[in-house]
C-alpha cells in the first residue's frame, strides 16, 4: 500500500467519525450508553488522525528520526487501546451497569499495556525503528493484547445479554454490537501481518457506523410510534374520549422516555390543547414545576418528575403519585401513568398528569382534626380501664399501657413503656412464653380474636391473667394495632385449685379419694410411666366398728392414711378408694426386690399404729395387701391394674392376712 493511500483512508475514517459525533451529539434522547458512545468516538477521531501522520512517518514521506518514530508508535498503541477500554465501557453502559470490577481490572490492563511499551524502549521485543524503517518484534501481538481482550470482553458480554432478549429489535441490535466488536480484532490481527495499512482504523471507523445506524435508527422508530401513538389519540374517534379525560385533570402530557419528548394535552384549566410535537420532555416537566410548585415542596416535586430515576420507581407498578402545593390553586396531586413498556417490561411511554385535590385535601385535614380529638378520648378511656390494657403496632412495640397492665406486669411507668411485647411475655412461665408468641404471630397475620390464660412471675409473686387480643385499625392514617386486654383472674384461679383439691381428696384421711387418684393414675399409664400398683385393706375393719363404734374405725383410717403417706414418696400416689380400702401407685419402682423393700417398710411402718382405744383391748391393726408391678405401656386401663392387684391380694387374705403378695 502506498503512503499516500495509506494517510488518505486514515484521514477519510476520522472525517467519517467526525459527522458520527456531530450526530449523535444532536440525538434528542440522548441517555448514558449515548454519552459513553460520543466519548468513544472523540477518542476514534484522535487514534486516526495519530494514524495519518504515522502513516507519513513510517513510509518516508515526512522525515523523522528512528527516536520520534518510535514515540509516534508509542502514542499510536495507547490510543488504540484506548479507543478498546471506552468501547467496553461502552458497551456496559448499553447494559445500564457499571461496573467497578471491570474499571479496575480494565485499568490494570491499560497499566500493563503501558509498561509493556516503555520496556520495548531497552529490549525492541515489540517493535523497532531502523533508518527510518519498520521492524516488527519477536512478541509483537502483545502491542495489540489489551486491544483485543477489551473487544473480546464487549463481544461476550453482549452475547450473553443476546439469550437474555425477546424482542426483534433487541436482538439485531446485539447481533450488530457483537458483528462490531468482532471486526476491530479480526482487523487488528491484520495488522500484525501487514503493519502497514490502517486496518484499526478502518475496523473501528466500520464499528461506529454500524453502532450510529443503529442508535439513529432506534430513535427515528421510538419517535415514528410516538407520533403514531398521538395521532391515533387525537383522531376524530378517540379526541372526544382522550380531552373527556383531560378534563379530570389541570394538565396533562404524554412523555416518550426513549427520545425524552412529550406531547402537551392539556396546559391550563380551561383546557387549551398543546399541537407541538417537539417539546423536550425534562426542559417542559423543570419548567412547569419551577412556575407552579410552592418553595416548600420545590425539591421533593423536582425529584418526582426526574425522568433519569423513573425507571427504578416505577418498576413493577402502573402509577406513582406525589401531593404538593400549587402557588395559585392550593394542594395537587401529580401522577405517572404507564401506558406502554418495552421488552424489559420498563416504562417506553407514561402520562404525566396533575390533578386539583384542595378541596380533597382541606376535607381530610378537617377529618383527621376531628379524629386525632377522637383518638385523644379513646387513649384517655384505654388509661382509666380497671382491666389491664395494651396496644402495639405490626412491629410488637407498644403504642400504650395503661396504669393496671404496668402493675401486672411489674412495669414502673406504663405511660413511657420501654419494652416490647415479647420482652412482657418473657415475664410469664417458661411453658407458656412460646404458645403465647406463635399465637399473636399468627392473630396478626390472619387477624381474628384470640383469648387465652397466663402466669407472671414477678418473683416474690405470680399472677394468673386472662387475656383477649384482637387486631383493628385505627382511624387516623389506617394505622393496623393489637389491641390486648388483661385481667387479673389469680383469685378465680386460686378458688378453681381449691375446689379441685377438694373435689379429688377424701375428706376423711385428707389423701386423694378414688376419682382424683385413678385420675393421676390414668395420666401416668397413659404417658407410660411404669411402677408398682398396691392394693390394700384393713384385716377385721368391720369387727372394728362392730366392737368399738365408728368414731374408732374412722381414727383407724386416719392412722392407715398417715401410715401410706410416711411410708411412700411425695412423687407416689396414695389414695382411699372407699371404707377401708387403700391403694398406691408407686413411681418408677419396676424392680421386684425394690418394691419388696418398699412393702416392707410399709409393714414396719404399720406396727407403730397407734390407737388408743384398741391398744387397750389388746388389737393391733394389720393389713392385707396385693401388689403389681407395671412396666412401661404394659397395662391400658386403671381397671386391669386394680383387677391384678386385687387377685394379688386375695391371695394374701387367704394365707390369714398381715402379709403381702407381689405379682411381677
């Protein structure tokens, strides 16, 4: 290739991306992929004028010196790989990412390419000038490594992001920034067979026209629907319809987000239509809220309207809506409507809309007056409640406690709580603190009323509390609470224990009669607790009260219960199942000669019954009884163990009484 050809194409691609830039300077729509663009193709259109004059150089026709050649050559690589980095950079942008990973890796190579030319400065293993002449290195291909590592990158991150694509569009935009990315190296690689033609440059000239058609073209697509999209509103058919709903509204535009261009509907109460197509949407929606909107809510309102953000605020919904103060008609209320979406289901078009609420808006502020007076009498009603009262938010802190809820629970100052509801259920038995939790977890989720018994321990005491909780919401801002109420039922719980003793004890001897002691039997078998079942009566009981009276027969009964209780444990059920008849069931004792030692110090315990009447007349009281032991889940029925041990003791009656038989 001749010098000559060799200049006038690295000069003829500079001015080609010289009139790319002044386009895509004028693009309307211009987003941050399109800024990356521009800044890639400054960079383009300085790499091919550097190449011009290194054309020049390295064909004789400017006379340089070896030492300049190789600075020319030095200037030319970093600017190549330049032009590579802001491709990449680019391209992540086209993604709307950014990426620090790929910054710093991407400097770090940038870094190396650096120092890979200055140390071909001593060594020559790149390049080499001599007498004005060309010498490739030995390691040549590393003066373009980072060059193609940087397009590379760009080619495979777009195919990737390609699988991820529905649309058609989408899809050949890709296809062309991989086509494009591709060209550069393959080119490049050129480039390093015959180093003098200008194969960069024309391959990244080619990558900048294709990536132009494309960004042009996308903008003339997004602004021919935009149109079409307003002229079929505005037809005779759908006017009528589309100016009945501006009618609703102060004003109202349509915004294409893609070019950043809206068409006004309605500008002014009367509803004067807007015809331009040509307004730009962030200089109509600035200037409106800059003429309209009162100091106080400037910055909230130009953060509403921000077009940049939009996308992230509406993602998975149709409107967004913000209030303000206009300067002439008193509160408004501002809307986006979405009313298309692109693949990326992200808003394409959206109506920006603003509607009068003062009247709205004065008739809400009266209702929460008259609410917040309301509430005030209900927190004052909560307080003075004799039962304890407790209202928490969805998050269990508590909103109130009134004065008797704080004494339940030991709290100082109820009307300051600095507790969360799970910290006041900490104070109750440990048995009860998960139930209770579980319960309220699940009265928020489902709502409903749930009542339910606790115990607090404050130490020196306990208290028994029956409480109701429910969810409601509160007038004021629809704000959902738990409302709890507490009553102290520790006399009523106190009073049920002591009837239940009574109810399950014989009120001669004072042990458990027969239902409350087959009751706790029952319980045991049924949990499967083994131990030894003792039947027993007193020998000669009805020659007893015969001889001596009842009042005699009854002191013997107290004596035989006293003797059970001394002579079994506080866990061991003893019981008096009717007249002279006894049994007990004695916990965990499986092993025979451990029951038998047990019966015996029964027996040596019966020996010192003591009663005055019959010590006189020469009688002493003996027992009878028969004995079963029960293993574990061995015996279903209280029944089948009394039935056991009752055959047991016949046997001893028979053998003349004062004598036990075991059955294992």
């Amino acid at each position: 290739m001749t010098d000559i050809l060799y200049v006038l194409i690295s000069i003829v691609c500079a001015v080609m991306i010289e009139i790319l830039l002044n386009r895509t300077l004028r693009l309307k729509g211009r987003d941050e992929s399109d800024k990356a663009f521009a800044v890639f193709l400054v960079a383009a259109f300085i790499f091919c004028l550097i190449d011009a004059v290194w054309g020049l150089g390295s064909s004789g026709t400017v006379a340089m010196s070896d030492g300049l050649l190789r600075a020319l050559t030095f200037t030319l690589v970093l600017a190549c790989t330049s032009v590579a980095f802001l491709w990449s950079m680019y391209v992540d942008l086209f993604f709307s990412t950014r990426s620090r990973l790929f910054g710093c890796l991407g400097a770090i190579i940038f870094a190396a390419q650096g120092i890979l030319l200055v140390v071909n400065i001593w060594d020559s293993f790149l390049f080499d000038f001599r007498n004005g002449e060309f010498i490739p290195g030995s390691c040549r291909i590393l003066m373009y490594a980072a060059f193609i590592l940087y397009y590379c990158y760009s080619g495979i991150r777009i195919l990737i992001r390609l699988f991820g694509l529905r649309g058609r569009y989408g899809r050949n935009r890709c296809l062309a920034v991989i086509f494009c990315s591709l060209l550069p190296v393959g080119l490049g690689l050129l480039k390093l067979i015959y180093p003098l033609a200008p194969f960069n440059a024309i391959g990244i000239m080619m990558a900048a026209v294709v990536v132009y058609i494309f960004n042009i073209s996308s903008e003339y697509e997004h602004l021919i629907t935009f149109e079409n999209r307003i002229t079929k509103m505005a037809s005779r058919h759908n006017r009528d319809t589309v100016m009945a709903i501006a009618q609703l509204f102060k004003s109202m535009a349509v915004v294409d987000l893609k070019v950043g261009r809206c068409r006004v509907l309605k500008e002014t109460p009367e509803g004067e239509e807007q015809v331009g197509p040509d307004n730009q949407a962030p200089v109509y929606l600035a200037g409106l809220v800059e003429d309209n909107v009162v100091e106080e809510h400037l910055n909230a309102m130009q953060e509403f309207v921000r077009l940049d953000t939009l996308n992230t605020r509406m993602a998975g919904k149709s409107t967004i809506s913000h209030e303000f103060i206009d300067k002439k008609d008193g509160w408004c209320r501002a809307y986006f409507i979405k009313i298309n979406e692109d693949e990326n289901h992200l808003p394409d078009e959206v109506i920006f809309a603003v509607e009068d609420i003062d009247d709205e808006k004065l008739a809400e502020l009266e209702h929460n007056k008259s609410v917040e007076g309301e509430n005030a009498i209900y927190h004052e009603m909560l307080l003075v409640q004799s039962d304890g009262m407790i209202v928490t938010d969805m998050d269990n802190k508590i909103i109130l406690m009134n004065d008797s809820a704080g004494r339940m629970f030991g709290v100082r100052n109820p009307r300051e709580p600095e507790y969360s509801i799970r910290e006041l259920v900490g104070r109750c038995e440990s048995e009860e603190k998960d139930k209770i939790l579980d319960m309220l977890v699940a009265l928020k989720a489902i709502g409903g009323r749930r009542s339910y018994e606790f115990t607090i321990d404050l130490g020196e005491s306990k208290i028994s509390v029956m409480a109701i909780s429910y969810v409601t919401s509160l007038k004021q801002g629809n704000m959902k609470v738990m409302i709890t109420s507490l009553t102290d039922i520790s006399a009523k719980k106190s009073l049920e224990r002591a009837l239940t003793a009574m109810s399950e004890t014989d009120a001669l001897t004072g042990i458990s009669n027969r239902g409350g002691g087959e009751a706790k039997i029952m319980k045991m078998l049924n949990e499967g607790v083994p131990g030894m079942f003792a039947l027993m009566d007193v020998d000669k009981f009805k020659s007893v009260n015969d001889t001596f009276g009842h009042g005699v027969g009854d002191k013997v009964l107290i004596e035989v219960a006293a003797c059970l209780v001394r002579s079994f444990r506080d866990v061991d059920i003893v019981m008096r199942l009717g007249g002279d008849e006894f049994a007990v069931y004695a916990r965990g004792i499986v092993k025979p000669d451990v029951a038998r030692a047990c019966l015996e110090r029964l027996y040596q315990e019966a020996e010192k019954i003591d009663v005055e009447e019959l010590k006189a007349a020469g009688h002493r009281i003996t027992l009878s009884l028969g004995a079963v032991i029960c293993g574990k889940h061995q015996v279903q029925t209280f029944d089948e163990l009394y039935h056991q041990a009752d055959n047991a003791m016949y046997v001893s009656k028979r053998g003349g009484g004062n004598h036990y038989e075991l059955t294992v």
